[in-house]
C-alpha cells in the first residue's frame, strides 16, 4: 500500500509493478474496527467513504479494510488522518520524517 497525492494505492507485488487506484482520500475517513473479527494481524482499520453507498457502482469500492501490526497500522492510520486535513502533501512530512508511511 502506498499513500501518493492523498490517494492510496495498493499493490500485490514490492515493486509496484500492478498497483491500482484504491481511493482519493478527499471522499474517506480512517476508522479503527473494534468489532471481533477473524484476520492474520491482530490490528484492523478501514477507510469508508463519505458518500452515500448508493453512489457506487461497486459496493466493494465503498469500505476497504486492512489488517496490519498495531504500530504500522497506527503510523497508517495517522498518516490518512494528515493527509485528509493538512494543506501540505503527505511528502512534506515524510521528507521530514515526521511520518512513516511505506510498507
């Protein structure tokens, strides 16, 4: 996953070779999940749209959620929050080491 010009990107591969479009962060929110659900890491978040699920065509495209270890999926979490509210690209604090945000 990668956060580019307040949009994520997401990735199979390291290299990056077939990433796709995964949202614009202008139209979705970060939300820690707290409900029991079964995943590989024991820390899950999600991005969800600001819209209205009726607007997509896919609903897969409305809610997309991540499982992670706690600390990348706080760094991850706090790096959308910054990227949604602050006039300065997400680059300006990573260059400046006031965030994380590769995996």
């Amino acid at each position: 996953m990668e956060l580019r010009d307040n949009s994520l990107w997401l990735s199979k591969r390291d290299n990056g070779k077939d990433e796709a479009f995964l949202c614009k962060l202008t139209n979705f929110d970060v939300y820690s999940v707290t409900r029991v659900m079964k995943t590989p890491k024991q820390f899950v978040f999600a991005v969800k749209s600001t819209d209205n699920l009726s607007l997509f065509e896919n609903t897969a495209d409305y809610l997309h959620t991540f499982c992670c270890k706690e600390k990348e999926g706080l760094e991850w979490m706090m790096s959308i929050l910054l990227a949604r509210v602050s006039p300065h690209p997400i680059g300006f604090f990573v260059r400046n080491g006031l965030i994380n945000c590769a995996s």
